[in-house]
C-alpha cells in the first residue's frame, strides 16, 4: 500500500472516531489530531533547538571578541566564529529541523485533498467538510460560493482572524527576542554579513506569510498549516521565556 492511500485510511479512521464529538466536521477535527501528533513527535527536537538558541545567545560575547581581533580580515573572522560553534557543538541551523521534519505531512495532505482518485479509487475524502467549507476547496471556491461573508467564507475569516492573532503574537515576540539578543556575527568593523541584516529585518514578518498559504491551499492543508503555526506560537513562547 502506497503512503497516499494508507494516509487516506488514517484520516478516516481517525475521523471515524471523532464523530460522535465533531459530527460533519469530524474529518477536520482528524486532521487537527494528527497535526499536534505530528508536533509531539518532533517536539524533542523544538527543545533541543531551543538549548541551541539559548546556548548561541551565550556565545555573543565571545564572538563581540572575535569581531574586535579579527575587524579588519572578514574571512578570518567567519572561520573563527564557525570554529568556536563546531567546539561549543552548537549548530546555527539546529532550529530548522523541526519546521523541515513537518513538510512531507503537509505535501501528503495537500496532495490527498488536490485529488480525485487515491490508489484508482474515487476520494472519499473530498465529501468532508469544516462547518460549510469542503476540505478538498480553497478560499477562491468559497469567494465563488457566496461571497466573503457567505458560508464558507465566514470559515476562512475564522481562519484568517486566528492567523493573524498569531502573526501578531510572534511579530511582538520576535521584535522584543531581536532587540534583547542582537545578532553580532559580522563581516568586521560593526558591518554584518551581507544579507543577514535584511534577513533580521523580515523574520518578523515571515509569520503573516501564513495567511496566503491558508488562502491558495486546499482548506485541510490550511487547517494543517493554522494549527501547526498556533501550536508553534505556543511551544517558543514556553521554551523560550
């Protein structure tokens, strides 16, 4: 059995389960279980990358010092702030891994949503809905069927205003993280390396990029999308308090 049809089985098993509580919705309410199971299970390593940031955030002042030998030879100073994270054992990209580690669930439920066959078979899948709005639709059917402020519509507002509650919690949040802990990895003389500083200045908006994955995927995507950015919120703000 190929991974699509056995995820398609797992989906309708858990929705099975789930309707004497969510009724119609029961298949959204599936794929809102197995997304926080999804984030359990990588939760060890959102910890792990947490120590990493933490440990990072203790290296500054050694680093300011590395700046100060070597301002005037960038390329010395690079190597020597890659030596001292190879013998700290601290990675500077350890806290990817857990957002990487979560892409092939949400391509497999894009894909299972986007489809009308699994394995030969017509998909069932598409006949479950979130209150009004079909799993299988996006936000242009919904615009399509009745508007804005139609049926489902008003569930991709619901989606939207949640969104940007989150988008707004994190942009708080890492404007405060930014101005507490500056980044001084630098190419010599205070300069930083060039395209870091345009980096730091959009992270805080990389959350709002959020609402138009949620508008051009199919909703169980976006419902993928909407919980493992909310259970994100939540998780940095405990492990990095």
């Amino acid at each position: 059995m190929s991974v699509f049809p056995a995820f398609a089985h797992l989906v309708e098993q858990l929705a099975d389960l789930l309707t004497p509580l969510f009724h119609a919705s029961a298949a959204a309410a599936a794929i809102v279980l197995f997304t926080a199971l999804v984030r359990l299970l990588v939760h060890p390593l959102s910890r792990a990358a947490a120590r990493g940031q933490r440990a990072r955030t203790a290296l500054q002042p050694r680093i300011a010092e590395l700046r100060k030998k070597h301002a005037k030879d960038p390329q010395r100073l690079q190597r020597a702030v890659m030596e001292l994270h190879a013998e700290e054992k601290v990675s500077p990209l350890s806290g990817c891994l857990p957002g990487l580690l979560q892409m092939p669930a949400f391509f497999v439920l894009y894909h299972l949503f986007s489809s009308s066959t699994i394995g030969g078979d017509g998909n069932g899948l598409l006949a479950h809905r979130l209150l009004a709005a079909p799993l299988g639709g996006r936000w242009a059917d919904a615009l399509a069927d009745g508007g804005v402020f139609g049926p489902a519509g008003l569930v991709y507002l619901g989606l939207f205003a949640l969104v940007a509650a989150v988008a707004a919690f994190n942009y708080r949040r890492t404007k405060r993280t930014a101005a507490a802990n500056p980044v001084t990895v630098g190419a010599g003389d205070g300069a930083q390396v060039p395209g870091l500083g345009a980096i730091g200045k959009a992270m805080p908006f990389l959350s709002f990029f959020t609402l138009v994955t949620v508008a051009v995927v199919p909703l169980a995507a976006a419902l993928y999308v909407v919980t493992s950015t909310t259970w994100s919120a939540v998780e940095r703000a405990a492990l990095y308090r």
